[in-house]
C-alpha cells in the first residue's frame, strides 16, 4: 500500500504542476566569439518564493547549482569553463572568457520547495566561434580564359571554427553545383 501511495503522490505533483503551467526554458546565444561573455538565461515561471534550486548542465554535466539561501552557489565548472559568479544567480548563467570548451549544450533544471518537484528545460546550443585571421584567397587555374573555356577556380578560405562554408556567387547570383 505504501508503494501505492508514493506512486499517487508523484502522479499527482505531476499533474498539479503541468496543470499551473510551471515551464522551465533557456535562452542562449547560438554563437559567441571566442574570448567573449555568455549570457544564458534559464527562463521559468516560478515564483522566487516557491523556488529550491536552479541547476546548470553542460553536455548532460552538472556545472552550476543555485540554492535559495545558499552562498555561494555551488560551480563544477571544470574544463576550463569560468562562471562570473559575480553576475549569475538564480536565473543567469554568465560565462566569461569562452573558449572551445564552452560550446555543446546547454539545460538547466527548476526544482520547487513545495511542492517538491523538478522540470528540465530542452537542450539548448551555444558554439564558441574563431573568425578567419585573413580574408579567403581565390586563385585561377589559369591566367587567362576565352569565352566557352570552363573556369577552374579555387577559394582557400583561412582558419576558423566552426569551418566556413564557401557560397559561390557569380554577377551577385548563388552558383549551385551541378
């Protein structure tokens, strides 16, 4: 009977809080610069006083908690990823001088006081990006070219990440292959 009960219990704080519409969302960049900050928001509807904690993850990884009342937060961050501590709280996560280890995805997870229940929010991506150093090079097979030649040019795009995707446009138009 007492397995009964907690399966009830459970089933009903389910219920209640779908029913109240407790959403729990993050708002992140897709992209930031290398070096940069990061802003991420985890966007939920609980009020502050009904609130345990907000958790953080990385790639499923648990990398910040905030408890109502706790100081300081709790960071696990690792791998080179730094949390301004300074500027996040209970509905910011602030990432300061990203590197590539910053990028992948993103949650975080509101837990209630009472009645005790979690909600994940849906991952999010966030991508630590490196522009190009030198502006892409195109070179031609050939120096010159009549008219009913085919044209064989290369473009050589310079180092970045993510890689960069080459458009080819010829009179202001996307060349697609053929």
């Amino acid at each position: 009977m007492e397995g009964t009960w907690s399966v009830l219990v459970v089933c009903c704080m389910l219920f209640i809080s779908d029913a109240l519409g407790f959403r729990v969302a993050v708002r992140a960049p897709r992209y930031v610069m290398l070096g940069d900050t990061a802003k991420l928001v985890c966007d939920y509807n609980v009020a502050y006083k009904d609130l345990y904690k907000v958790v953080w993850y990385q790639n499923g990884r648990k990398i910040y908690q905030y408890v109502k009342g706790r100081t300081p937060p709790q960071m696990s961050s690792g791998k080179n990823i730094k949390i301004d501590l300074s500027k996040s709280d209970s509905s910011n996560l602030v990432l300061k001088n990203a590197n590539f280890e910053v990028s992948g995805l993103y949650s975080c997870e509101v837990t209630t006081e009472s009645p005790i229940y979690s909600k994940p929010s849906d991952d999010v991506l966030l991508t630590v990006m490196e522009s190009q150093k030198e502006d892409p090079q195109i070179t031609f097979r050939k120096p010159i070219y009549s008219v009913g030649d085919q044209l064989e040019v290369n473009c050589t795009s310079g180092m970045a990440t993510p890689t960069p995707d080459v458009t080819w446009l010829i009179n202001g138009k996307q060349l697609h292959s053929a």
